[in-house]
C-alpha cells in the first residue's frame, strides 16, 4: 500500500494566541512494502505525521492520498482507512483493558463485524506474529505479563485488524533490553515475511540503521532530508545542528579512520564495524 502527501500542514488552535504549525508544507511519498525509518527531534512534528495517516487528525490543508485515495477529501472511508492503516502509540499496553489476552486482541475484529471463527483465526495469526503462544497465553490476563509480553498483545490488536500498513510510535519506550531485542527483532520478521508497509518513529539512530530501507528526517514541522540510512547518515554536521546524531558505531568507527585504520567511512550498524574491524585484523595492517 502506497501513502503519498502533498504540501500538508497542521496547525493547533487555530485563531488563538497559542496556535501553532506543527506540520508546514510537507510533501513526501512512501511505496508499497518500503520500512521507513522516522526520526527527528521531539516536537519536529514526526508523531503529528502519523496521526494524519489513518484520518485521526485532519490536515489543516494539503492532500494525503492511501493506494491513490484521498483520505482528506469529504465522503472519505475512514473507517475503512483504518483497517488499512494500523497505529501502534507510544507505550501501547496502557490502552489494553479486556480481563484476557484473547478478548483484548479481539476488540478491533469484533468491531469489523467479523465471524466468531474468522475472530478466532485471525487472533490465531496475530499472536503466532508477535511470538505470543496461543494455548498458553490466551486466558491468561494481560496485566500479569512482563512489559515486553504486554506490548506484544498490543501489537497484536492491531495485527489482528490485518493492515496494509503499520506505523510503530517508539515500540520499544520503557523496555528492558531483552523485551526492546524481541520487539524489534518481531517487526523485522512482520516486514521480511509479510511485506507490509512498516513506518517506525524511533529516537534509536541505531535502531533505524539497522532496520529501515529509507529514512524520513522531520524539524520544525518539515521534511528536511530523505534516503536510505547510509546517506542520510553522511550528513552529520546537518543531523546535529538538529540535536539529532548518528549512530555511536558510526562515530567510533570515524576515531578509528583518524588514528590510520582502514575502515570504511560509511560505517552504520554493529555488524558492518564488526566485519571491518575483522579484515583489518585479518590483513596484519591499519
């Protein structure tokens, strides 16, 4: 599923002495089956963004058009457009409410007037998914799982919907290392095998490195920079004026390059240091 915006702009309160222009004539295009990586400071407009994707708020102008569809124009399905588009927020266990997990992830297929078994099948999916044991864990209650366990039977509400598209607001907030790896290694599974448009908004430089094809870099309410992690990430001096950086690896990596060793300078994940650092070992010689 395709999602391209053309020259959007949001402003809150509007005619008061506190509005303000969150998004400012942005215009942008995301493919079909592409992991996006959105990043930028906080306030840069980047969870505004998101909440413009699936119609819960409405640009104050602009167009934002889903699979060729507006989804801003008058008479829009956005019911529909939210089947399609799945928003996971920040910290998304608090919103979980039901006595079981099986109830709980089949909140959103209920309220698509699905069949009992249709229900049960898609629970079924999603919960294999997020690697959630059905037998095990679908009657039990939601609040006595770890956090990472909770996060997942959110996710899962919203795997069960079965978008096109899923957009992640900082999954991994608040995790333990152990429940942010497990988190993060589900979604790189949910986009190599399913091939669903994946928009991830995370601070992690290194996250984002290691998981997007293309990176969306917002300040001030803009879209200042695009492309895959590697040229995004070459333009350092730009990304921090913005309080951002790039990856720590990256930085080491650039020490290592002024003290004479040969190492590529387009460094941006642990496992590429990691080979190169294994050549020049390897080789005897800096």
């Amino acid at each position: 599923m395709s999602i391209k915006i053309e020259n959007l702009t949001y402003k809150y309160m509007i005619g008061t002495p506190f509005e303000k222009t969150a998004l400012n004539d942005v215009s942008l295009e995301i493919k079909k089956g592409e992991f996006i990586g959105l990043i930028g400071h906080t306030g840069s407009g980047k969870s505004t963004l998101i909440q413009q994707l699936n119609g819960l708020l409405k640009p104050t102008s602009g167009e934002i058009y889903i699979d060729g569809e507006s989804i801003t124009s008058k008479g829009a399905n956005l019911k529909q457009i939210r089947q399609k588009v799945g928003l996971v927020f920040q910290y998304p266990e608090h919103q979980l409410f039901e006595e079981t997990v099986y109830k709980d992830i089949a909140f959103g297929p209920k309220n698509l007037g699905l069949t009992d078994d249709e229900i049960e099948k898609r629970i079924k999916r999603a919960m294999k998914v997020v690697s959630l044991d059905y037998d095990k864990y679908k009657d039990r209650s939601p609040f006595d799982l770890s956090g990472g366990q909770r996060r997942r039977v959110a996710i899962a509400g919203v795997l069960a919907m079965e978008p096109e598209v899923l957009i992640l607001d900082e999954p991994t907030a608040g995790l333990d290392p152990r429940g942010r790896d497990e988190i993060l290694y589900e979604i790189k599974n949910l986009h190599k095998e399913y091939k669903m448009t994946i928009i991830l908004v995370s601070h992690s430089m290194e996250d984002v490195a290691k998981l997007a094809d293309r990176l969306i870099v917002m300040y001030k309410g803009k879209n200042i920079l695009s492309g895959t992690p590697k040229e995004v990430f070459t333009h350092v001096e730009t990304l921090e004026n913005i309080g951002l950086a790039v990856p720590q690896v990256t930085y080491v990596v650039k020490r290592l390059r002024e003290k004479g060793f040969d190492i590529r300078e387009d460094v941006i994940t642990v496992d590429e240091a990691k080979q190169e650092l294994l050549k020049v070992i390897r080789s005897g010689k800096k």
